[in-house]
C-alpha cells in the first residue's frame, strides 16, 4: 500500500516540476550601433550558473522557477546595464529583447601620457620604463588599478619591467631586439584604434597567440571589419608631456561587396608643460582595409606609424633641486629668444602588414601576416672637443664646489647656446688662418632598424571543449648603428678624433678625419639577427576543472658588423663578428579548478629560457665585436596561486606569486673615475656588466570591486611584494682606454640582498565611483607608494672599491662597518597620491558626445622619486669617503621626481 502510495504521488509531483523546469529566459546583446556584442557576460543573481553570450550576442537561462531575478551584462570597454525581471508559473519561454550596451564615457579619462626621457641619457643608468599595463586594462580590479591610478607613478605589477612583456599586432612582436624593450612610441596617439586590445593577458598566463614572458601578452587585431561602423573626433588637453591632442578616426564596417576601412590620425603638440624646456610635436597616422572574398577568406592591409618630435628632461642631484625646483631641467638653453633643448628624440619607425584570414572547414582558422618595419630613432646630445663640459650642472660648477655661489648658479643655470656659437667662431682659423674643426657640435645617436617579420597562427576545436593553437614566427632585422654630426654650431667641419685618447683617429682606414653635418663620426657598425619561434598551446575545458599548456623553442643567431677600425682593437672592430646562436624553450600551464559559477581555484606555472638581447650579447658594440663575458641565457621559473570570485555585489582576486630569475645580465654605461693609483686612468665612458645576476620576485596581490548601490562601486588593491638580488654576480667592463677588464680585475658585486629598482615594491589604493543612469560618473583614488630604492652603479659594490691598488690590501680604514655606510642601497620615503576624474556622454540624435578630465596627485606631492641612479664616479674608497663626508656631496644621486598635479581632458564626438 506504501508502495502504490509512493508511486501516486511521485507521479503527481512530476507534472509540476516539468511545468516548472521548462521557463527559458532568452535575450539578445548589442551595442548602441545595433551590432551583436559577442563574450558579454551574464552574472544571474540567483544562481552560481553564469552565462556567456554567443557570436550573435544571444544568452539564455533555462530551467527557471516562477520568482524575481535580476542578472547584470558586463563586457570590457561598455558600461554594464542591470536588468530585472519575472517569471511565471504560465511561462515556457520569456523574452527579454535586446539589451542594449553603451560604450563607456571613461575609456579616455584614464589614458596615462608616457614619458620615457629616463632613457634618453647616457649619464647614468635607470630601471624607469614604461609598461604594457599603462596602455591597457582589463575586467580584473587590479589591472585596471595598476594601469590608470598606480601605473601613473611607474608601479609595475609584480616588479616586471618593460623587458619581460609582449605587445603583438597581428602575430608581430614589437619588442625591440636591441634590449628586449616595447616602443610605445610606435603607435603613439593612436588610441582609437589600439584601446581595445583582442587578447589580454597577465603576467605568466598562457596566451592563444603567442608564449609570452613574465609581464602578459597585449594581442591587437586590426582587421578593419572589426572596428565598429562610426567617425569619432575628439581633442584632448593636458599638461603632462604635451599640451594638445587632436585625434579622428573613421570605420566604414563591412560593405556589401566586401570592403572594410578604418582610418585614424592624430596629433599632439605643446611646449609649455610642467617641466622647463620640454616640448613635443608628434603625428599619428593608422590604414586598415580589408577585402572579404567569402565568409571562409578575407586580406587585410595595415599601415600605421608615429613620426615624434620630443625634448627631454634631466636627472639631477639633489644640491640642484633644491636651489632650481622640481620642475628645473638642464638639458636647454636660451638661443635667439626660443627654448632650445639639447637632448631631442626624433623618432618614426612605420610599420606594414598584410594578413591573411582563412577559415577551414567547421572548426579551423589560418591567419599569416607577413610585415615590414624600417626608419629612423635618433636622439641628440651636445659634444666637445678639448673644450669644457658645457652642462649647466657638471660637478665643479655647482655651488658645493665652491667656485660659483648659488645665484652664480642660477643666472648660469641653462645651456649658453651663444657661447658656444661663440666658441667655434673664435675657433675657425689657427694663427695661419688653417682652418679648424668645432669645440662644441650637436650629435646624434642614430639607429636604423629594418625588420622583417612572418608569422602564422592556426587553430582547430579538436572538440567541443578541446581547442589546439599553433604559432609559428619568423624575424630577420638588420639594425644600422651610427652617430652623426646633426649640427655644427657655426662651425666648418669637427674632427673624428677621439680626445679622450690622445687624438687617435676613431675611423683609422680613413685618413681623412673631417666630418660635417650629416656625416658619420665615432662609431658605425651594423647588428643583424635572425630568429625562428614555434609555440604550441592547447586548452581543454572539463564541468569542474579547465587546463591549459603552452610549449615553445626558439632559435637565434646574431652578428656584428663593423664600418670603423679602431686604433686600439684593430682586429676586433671593423668587419664581421663571429655568429652568437642561443636556443631557447620553455612550458607554461593553466589549471583552473571551478568551485561554482562564480568561485574559482587558478593555477598559473612558467619555467622557460630567454636569450640575451644585442645589447647584453655585445657588451660594447660600438667600438668592437666582444662577447660579453659569462652572458647567458636567463632561466625564469615562476609560478602563481589564485582565488577568483566573480560575485554579482562583490568581484575579488587574491594571488600569492613566486618567480627567480637567473643567469641575468645587466648592462650599464655611465662616467667613471678610478682610482689613478694603478697606473692607468678610467676617467671615461664606462660599459659595465654584471653576470650571472639571480634575482627573486615574490609577493601577494588583492584587487576587489564591490557594488555598494547598483550605482556605487568601491574599489581596492593591495601590491605587497619584495624584489631582490639573490647573489653576487660577476663584473666586467669594458672602455675605450683601459680595454677591458674581467672579474679578475673587479671581483663581484656585493649586491646579494639589494632591491630592484625602478618601481614601489609595496603599493595599495582605495577608489570610489559613481555611475549615473543619466550617463555622468565620478571616482576618487587614495593611492600610497612604499619601499621605492635607488638604482645602483656596480663598481662602487666590488672589493676594488675599497682595495688599495699599491699593497692588495683593503685600506687599513676600510672597516666592515664603514664599507657598508658608503655602499648602502638608498631608500626612498613613502607617498601618498590622491586621484580624481569624471564625465558624462550625451546621445543628441544619432550623434554621441562625451567630456572626461582626469586630475593625478591632486595634493601636488612633488617628494616622489620616479626613478634615480647611483653615480659611478667614485669607484675608490678615499675619494669615495671623502665624498660621502661633505655637507652636499659632489656626486650624489641624480633623481627624477614626480611632476606633481597633472590633469588630461578629453572631449569626443562620435557619429
């Protein structure tokens, strides 16, 4: 009876839940033009269940009870839309229409005007570089954070420069083979078309295009039919680095026979920014077409490049700030009533790329794209001939030197460009009316780059949840190095001659040592490299667990040139080098382990070889073919642990990471004095390298984004990390007087311990933003830097420094503890920098307008150091002691600071 009663009423019931279990809510996601948002994200409060949309941006829930939901639709660079509803017990299926996406009014609030003068100047070596994360964001909190309120003030995540990060357009790396290092100078302005990147990722994630390195891949596919159908006009003003930007842009989307274009250009302009004496004038242009023969095979055309004009800024010791301000830079002078900057940066590299997308059968795509990449990057100095070192701030012309005071210093403070005109006018005739070459000239440090690329990307679904990614890439540059006479001031002709070593002829086949502007002078040599990439990554998705690996083996080979033979290295400077070959290889894999819809357990792991740029692989190409001694390839190990909840209030990452380095080798070039004891003088431009460097990069990283109102949200990020030197490394240098010199000469650095330099180690920051209904938001960061340290000069780390020359012996007076006063690595103080920016867009018709500023250190804090370096001067324990004993020492650090308050607005009409 039990038994029969059991079945009736398991019978009854099931009419109820299959009535039930048969609500499907479906909808459609599109932007303001109509066109389908694929990827958009659907986050359904009442359940860990979320959805993604599809191609055609359509989602769907099935399997819904009778009740009051609420989901909200999310997708990068749009402003997220909630939207309630209900369901009831008489529904099968529910239609909730379009949801329609705007583009978000904040895209360009945030944009951060890079400014890479720290790398402009041989004085003196600085880990100040710019990084992928500056251009980009992404959903995550802490990307986001990182780029536009932390990166403002140089914090790179996990302490991971330039050098390890990867920027690819259509499978071509843009990473520089000179020193590894990105250009962003490339695609300068041309924000409309690279502000939305195809693949984002971080740090050692695997990446479907490419293997990547420690810092994240940024992926930009500019195919035209991907732009959104619009004309977007829009200007900006600022007072960062520029003062003016004007930008246009148009995409026809796809036509009905097929085409598509996209063009963009830009410009931006000023000289009266916040620094003394910097300005810049700098172009932008971008060309996508696209013929689409059928829905299975499209080319694609791309040309873009960025012709830049820009002066730059100096480093100076603290003695100099302290009597100029913050905002003083020695690098220009008065001539004919107009700012003339000595240190200009003249820089176009275009780049052209033809792309072929080809779609094989259900479930394969083939892309190839061949480029061509030439010009010119030229950056200009003043030069002197057996004449005094005209920069305003040259140690015996500072007050502590005691022979100007400190108003002497002032009204002598910026370059006399009359007299140095002066100078070579009295200069141009001996007493016999022979002809004389210039005292002072204007050169040029100039690299011609010619760069080759093919690469190829090809991905199959293996199955339904199985995807396989195969790349391959091909590069062959050939690198043209020279320094020419730019400007001789008056002059007739300079002399090729090398005063620093007794007039020798730096070209010694030529015998004629007369050079004039547009003439090449001191070195010229040619560096060509050849290398070959394959990677292959496949991905496979499981109900509780997605994993992906990422496997890759790279060949290179690299060779110098020389055009000059030294009088010094005869055999060793003009002609062919031997071949350097490196191969490299490596693994990266992704364990994700889902908990639910919304909670999740993700694993990230790199263990990979990198091969030594040309700068590390030469440690002095300009004058000769060495190797760099002991230089090697780096062996990177990292790893990463995560916690990802992607709540519909509460959006949270927390990572705990570990990455080594070893094997490094790091190459400096700065003026020395050592001690002349010897015999030998190294009063001369130094190459120092340290190798065999093992450096350790561990922290934790928190970013979160709660919803405190649908239309308050609360921002945080914590970044505590610690990133040191784990060893002591082999040094050796090399110059033109002394030759070179290896460990057996310097020893190693006692660095074992020191930070890295470049970047806070610790940073944390707290915002909130508004968003309106009515299209308006506002937002405001708390954001505070601690544990920033001072870069270092090696030689000032050996044992030489404090060894007496005449006995071996350190110096009686060189006691543990005095040792470690005077090489002590500096630290910084902490700073605290507050944040702010607001908008609003307005639809007018078809026509979308918008307004955003953005205001960094609105407290004007003008302590922060962005970046510094140690002089190498005193490689010598007296001289070295003496020194650190004055009131104001002669060669203290020489610094950068923070420029204070700094606004970007934008306003933008698009249509």
């Amino acid at each position: 009876m039990i038994k029969k009663l059991s079945l009736i009423s398991l019978f009854t019931l099931l009419p109820a839940s299959y009535y039930f279990a048969q609500t499907t809510v479906y909808a459609y996601v599109k932007d303001q033009d109509g066109k389908p948002l694929e990827r958009a994200e659907v986050d359904l409060a009442q359940s860990s269940n979320d959805v993604t949309a599809d191609k055609i941006g359509y989602f769907q829930f099935v399997d819904l009870q009778p009740g009051h939901y609420l989901i909200t639709v999310t997708k990068p660079s749009f402003e997220s839309k909630i939207l309630e509803f209900d369901v009831t017990a008489d529904e099968k299926r529910k239609d909730l229409g379009v949801i329609t996406l705007n583009y978000s009014v904040g895209n360009d609030a945030g944009v951060v005007v890079i400014d890479d003068s720290a790398n402009d100047t041989e004085d003196g070596g600085s880990a100040m570089q710019p990084t992928v994360g500056l251009l980009s964001s992404g959903r995550d909190a802490f990307q986001n954070v990182s780029a536009f309120e932390l990166g403002a003030y140089w914090f790179r995540p996990r302490g991971v420069d330039n050098r390890f990060e990867d920027v690819v357009f259509n499978g071509v790396p843009m990473s520089k083979n000179d020193d590894g290092r990105i250009d962003f100078s490339n695609w300068g302005g041309l924000n409309d078309v690279t502000r939305y990147p195809y693949e984002n990722v971080d740090n050692i994630t695997p990446s479907e295009y490419t293997f990547g390195n420690l810092g994240g891949v940024v992926y930009y596919n500019t195919r035209a039919s991907s732009y959104r159908k619009q004309t977007s006009l829009a200007y900006s003003f600022t007072n960062r680095s520029y003062l003016h930007r004007a930008m246009a842009t148009y995409s026809s989307g796809l036509t009905k026979n097929g085409w598509a274009v996209t063009l963009s250009a830009s410009r931006r302009w000023g000289d009266r920014a916040i620094l003394d004496g910097v300005y810049q004038d700098a172009y932008a242009y971008f060309a996508s077409i696209e013929k689409k023969f059928s829905d299975r095979h499209s080319i694609n055309f791309t040309g873009f490049g960025s012709p830049t004009y820009r002066a730059s800024n100096s480093p100076n010791t603290q003695e100099v700030y302290d009597i100029m301000g913050k905002n003083y830079n020695s690098y220009w002078g008065w001539q004919d009533g107009e700012k003339r900057n000595s240190r200009i940066r003249n820089v176009f590299e275009p780049i052209f790329m033809l792309t072929d997308y080809l779609k094989i059968g259900k479930n394969s795509n083939w892309t190839n794209t061949v480029s061509y990449q030439f010009g010119s990057d030229a950056r200009s100095r003043l030069d002197w001939f057996h004449a005094a070192d005209p920069n305003p701030t040259y140690y015996r012309k500072l007050p502590s030197y005691g022979i100007y005071t400190a108003d002497e210093f002032r009204e002598n403070a910026q370059i006399d460009w009359t007299s140095l005109y002066q100078a070579n006018y009295l200069n141009l005739n001996d007493m016999n009316g022979n002809p004389r070459g210039a005292v002072y000239t204007v050169v040029e440090d100039v690299n011609k780059d010619k760069t080759f690329n093919f690469a190829s990307h090809f991905d199959t679904r293996l199955k339904d949840n199985w995807k396989l990614n195969i790349n391959f890439n091909y590069q062959n540059l050939k690198s043209d190095n020279f320094r020419r006479i730019k400007d001789l001031l008056g002059a007739n002709f300079a002399y090729n001659l090398n005063a620093f070593d007794s007039d020798v002829r730096y070209n010694i086949d030529n015998p004629n040592v007369e050079v004039r502007e547009g003439d090449r002078t001191q070195y010229s040599y040619e560096l060509s490299r050849n290398s070959y990439a394959l990677n292959i990554s496949s991905e496979i998705d499981f109900t509780k667990w997605n994993v992906m690996a990422s496997i890759f083996s790279s060949y290179s080979e690299a060779q110098r040139d020389g055009d000059f033979r030294s009088f010094r290295f005869q055999n060793n400077s003009k002609g062919k080098s031997a071949i350097y070959d490196a191969l490299d290889a490596g693994i990266k894999a992704r364990v994700t382990y889902k908990i639910n819809g919304k909670n999740f357990i993700v694993y990230n792991g790199a263990f990979f070889s990198l091969a030594p740029t040309l700068n590390e692989i030469y440690i002095n190409p300009r004058v000769v073919d060495f190797v760099t001694p002991g230089v090697k390839n780096q062996m990177i190990n990292s790893n990463e642990l995560s916690y990802i909840l992607r709540g519909q209030i509460l959006k949270l990452r927390l990572s705990g990471y570990y990455t080594t380095i070893n094997n490094a080798t790091e190459i400096a070039r700065y003026y020395a004095d050592v001690n002349s004891d010897t015999g030998t003088s190294l009063s001369t431009l130094v190459n120092e390298a340290m190798t065999g460097v093992d450096k350790r990069y561990i922290g934790a990283e928190l970013g979160f984004d709660v919803k405190i109102t649908p239309t308050l949200n609360a921002i945080g990020v914590a970044s505590v990390g610690e990133y040191k030197y784990t060893n002591n490394p082999n040094v050796a240098t090399f110059d033109d007087l002394n030759e070179f010199r290896g460990s057996d000469v310097w020893g190693q650095a006692n660095i074992k311990n020191y930070k890295v330099a470049g970047t806070p180690q610790k940073a944390f920051s707290f915002g909130l933003k508004y968003n309106s209904p009515k299209y308006w938001w506002v937002g405001a960061s708390a954001n505070y830097l601690m544990d920033q340290y001072l870069d270092f000069s090696a030689l000032n780390k050996t044992p030489y420094m404090y060894t007496n020359p005449a006995t071996g012996d350190p110096y009686p007076e060189a006691t543990p503890e005095l040792i470690q006063q005077l090489t002590a690595q500096k630290k910084f103080d902490n700073q605290f920098m507050l944040n702010a920016n607001a908008g609003k867009s307005f639809l007018i018709g078809k026509y979308r307008m918008g307004i955003s500023v953005s205001v960094n250190n609105i407290l004007n804090n003008r302590d922060y150091v962005t970046g510094g370096f140690e002089q190498g001067r005193n490689v010598n324990f007296p001289d070295a002691l003496e020194d650190s004993q004055r009131a104001i020492p002669y060669f203290g650090p020489k610094l950068w600071y923070d420029r204070g308050t700094t606004f970007f607005t934008n306003v933008y009409l698009r249509f």
